[in-house]
C-alpha cells in the first residue's frame, strides 16, 4: 500500500467510499431481523476497512481492495468465502479492478483456489501487461505473486452446498443477485456479488467488484463481474462504477461504462444515469443495481429490485448502511 500526504484538509473532506454486497428480491420480516443485522455489521466492517485507508493518504485502488477483501471474507456474501458452487459441485471466483485515472484495469475469472480475487485482479493490473487472466494461468500467476492461496475446500459452506442441491433438484440456475431474507426458518440464501467504489484524497476514483456468480451454472460460466465495461468501470473524468444483477443483461448493455458514459459525454446526474442503464437492463428482462461515484464526492445507489445490500463511508468515518429502500444508516460497530 502507498500511502502519500493529502494535498490540503479540503481534498480530505471529499474522500469517500460506497459498497455493495447484492441486489435481489428481499422482503423485510421479523424473523430476519437478526440476519439483517448480521449483514449490517459485515458491510460496516467493509466500511471502515475501506476508510482506513482513505483516511491515512492511501489511494483509491487500496481502499476498494481494502472494503472488498473483509467481504471476500466473509461467507454471508456470494464472494470467496461464501462464493456458489457451478452444477459440478466447484467454487469458480471472478473479480475486476479499475482505476480512474489512467483507466488501468485488471481481472480474472474462473479461478478456484485464490483467497481473495479481488487481490489478483489487483496483481494482473499492476504486475502483468494483461487486462485478463483466467482459470489455471489465473492462479500460477497469483502464486507467483505471493498471493494466498488455498484448498478449493476453503470455499465450501454448508448452506451454498444446501442452495446448489435445492437449484439441481429444480433443474434451476439461481441468480446471483436474489438475496433470500424472507426463506425458511434458519436458512440464508443470499447470493450477492460484492463491490466497491472509491475517491481518494488526491482526487481519483477506483471500482472493483467480486463475485461467485450463479448457483448451479454451468462450468466456465464468466458473468459481468469480471469484464471491464459492464460490472465495473473507473474514470476520474466521469464516474466509478460497481454492478451487481444479471449478469448477462449487464454484459449485453455494458452497464458500467453505459452509466459512466451519460455522465461524461451527456452530463447526465448520477441517478439518472443510473436508473436509464437499469431501465435498459430491465426492458431486456434483467435486474440489479449499481453504485456510483463521481470525483467530486457526489455517489448514488439504485436498484429495481426488493433491495439492495450497501453502505457508504465519508470523511466522518461513519458508516451507515441500507437494505431496503430508504435513507442508509449509521451502524455502531461492536
């Protein structure tokens, strides 16, 4: 991590960071209330690990890295640790980096014993001169760089297991983004990619975005997470942006650089920029949402479905939070 002094107290207070841990049809319930919480408080975590970053100096890239790895870490997201199983039974991991002020980007895609993906989008960035890596050439290269690496089995949880068997008994691909608050009794299906958008101090945006795609598709299956355009765009002249959805649609409408692009070319403010890419999407049958984020602090959040699971973090370093739809806020880390 590289960590420089702010240029002045007033670049400081524009610092910022907005996450995102899925998007999907969520109904609020009494009985989820703790699941919600639980949720909350993991994005909070995200949060402020993202915040440390921009707060000491550090740069953009770091503090997505930073916000994105606690969530790979934790198994209540669809995101290492609690990454979908394929129709065969493995956990393939894909994630993306981008940067905004060069536009450097990185990605992978169709790996299986990487920690945390996001670390080698990273590392494809910065330590190759490619913008992709997949599969087998994917993870030689993350070893190379010293990144962690494990067992496939560190990527099994009981409950994915329980999610791709109910998804085969039904002959069924469940979609990334559904996030199942309102199912039976002591069980979670929430499959959310995770991402993250960033403005640094000196003014630059970065994006990236993690995901273990979709419960029992096919092997090989690559969604918009990893590709550079449709789930995650940078560019310090726009906006950065961070998708999550059907994957397919948001590839099909390159989603990211879409809303990147209004806001560049057509001036186009963020939320609307945002809700005409969903619009987009919606219209060809898909769903989702995306966060967004300018170089001048000013960031949206929108969905077109039952919820959303995000946060932000600001110069306050308070952390506030959302589900449904509504204002985010402040949770109190224990």
């Amino acid at each position: 991590m590289t960590i420089q002094a702010c240029r002045n107290t007033e670049d400081n207070s524009r610092i910022r960071l907005v996450i995102h841990g899925g998007a999907g049809a969520v109904k609020p319930g009494k009985q989820r209330h703790e699941r919600e919480q639980a949720y909350m408080e993991a994005l909070a975590q995200s949060l402020i690990a993202g915040h440390a970053v921009l707060a000491a100096g550090g740069s953009s890239i770091d503090a997505v890295i930073a916000a994105i790895a606690v969530m790979e870490d934790c198994p209540l997201f669809n995101a290492g640790k609690g990454s979908v199983f394929t129709h065969d039974g493995r956990n393939e991991l894909e994630a993306s980096i981008m940067e905004g002020s060069t536009r450097a980007a990185g990605a992978i895609a169709g790996v299986t014993t990487i920690r945390n993906p996001i670390r080698a989008a990273h590392a494809v960035m910065t330590k190759s001169p490619h913008v992709m890596l997949i599969g087998q050439g994917a993870e030689i290269f993350a070893a190379k760089q010293g990144l962690e690496i494990v067992d496939p089995s560190y990527f099994y949880t009981q409950y994915r297991w329980n999610q791709l068997q109910k998804a085969i008994a039904k002959d069924d691909i469940l979609r990334d983004h559904d996030a199942g608050l309102d199912t039976l009794p002591g069980e979670d299906e929430k499959r959310g990619t995770v991402g993250a958008v960033a403005l640094d101090c000196h003014g630059n945006l970065a994006a990236g975005t993690s995901t273990g795609g979709l419960t029992n598709k096919h092997s090989g299956r690559v969604g918009d997470s990893s590709i550079i355009g449709a789930g995650t765009y940078a560019d310090n002249r726009s906006a950065a942006v961070s998708t999550t959805g059907t994957g397919e649609m948001f590839i099909r409408t390159a989603a990211a650089f879409n809303t990147a692009a209004q806001v560049r070319f057509l001036h186009t403010p963020l939320t609307e920029a945002a809700d005409n890419t969903l619009a987009e999407i919606a219209a060809m049958g898909g769903d989702g949402g995306l966060i967004v984020l300018d170089a001048e602090g000013n960031y949206t959040m929108r969905f077109n479905t039952g919820a959303m699971f995000r946060g932000t973090i600001g110069e306050d370093g308070l952390a506030r939070t959302g589900i449904f739809f509504g204002p985010e806020t402040p949770v109190m880390s224990s």
